[in-house]
C-alpha cells in the first residue's frame, strides 16, 4: 500500500509505504490528543519509522510529553504525526485524518477510553446533517 497525505495549507506532503500496524486506526480519546488536536478524539495509523517519507516541506517537533513527540506543520498548525521512543520505540503514528484518501485506512478500535469525553459514549446517537441543520 502506498499513501500520501500532508497538511491543511499543504506546505508538508507525506508518503507512506506498506500496511498500518493493527490492521487500521486506532480513535484515542486521551487528553494529550484532545488537548493538541482542539477535538474529542483522535485517529492514529502506526506503522514502522521507515514507511513515513517527507516528501515536502518540514514539520516543527513539540514535545508533548517527557517521551512523546509530536510534529506539526508550523504555517497552519495540522497535527501530522507522533513519536513515543520510549513506549513505541521505531514507530510513528500518522494523524489518519490527513491522508488524502482518509477511508485507505479503516478505523478498528477506541484507545485509551479511560480518558474519553463522557458525551463521545452515545455521540452516535446524536442527530445527523448532510451539511448544517436549518434555520
């Protein structure tokens, strides 16, 4: 499988190659992810470090954690990718949401729900809108 994907302002354009590990994304609700992505949840592809070539442009490193790194297009902010050397040593999680085929990769499980937003338990209950609801 080969992937590419990059920011919101496309300053920084990615390519991935071969299968995500864990058969697809993994939607964490820790507050980490919340915090630096401004949402409830985040989706996370890994694969190994060498399958994420950056083909454009360069993302700045923030340090999330005392181990976990996370890279960032400095002109528009977008979230790109994560590092943990510590915890997932040689991996890279990519922010699935960034792709420029989001649906390459199916999402397969919620991780670290011990954190989640209490409301995102039954948020697919809530109604639905193509676009925006009416007047």
């Amino acid at each position: 499988m080969s992937l590419t994907g990059g920011c919101h302002c496309g300053e920084i354009r990615y390519e991935l190659q071969g299968e995500p590990l864990h058969g697809g994304q993994a939607l964490c609700h820790c507050s980490d992810c919340r915090r630096a992505a401004g949402a409830p949840l985040v989706g996370w592809a890994m694969f190994p470090e060498d399958a994420l070539t950056v083909l454009q442009g360069q993302a700045r490193e923030y340090a999330s954690s005392d181990h976990g790194r996370r890279w960032f297009c400095p002109t528009c902010g977008s979230g790109l990718f994560y590092r943990n050397q510590q915890n997932l040593p040689g991996l890279v999680d990519i922010q699935a949401a960034t792709l420029d085929d989001p649906m390459a990769i199916p999402a397969v499980a919620h991780i670290q729900v011990a954190e989640r937003v209490d409301w995102m338990r039954e948020a697919h209950q809530l109604p639905v809108f193509d676009r925006f609801p009416g007047p």
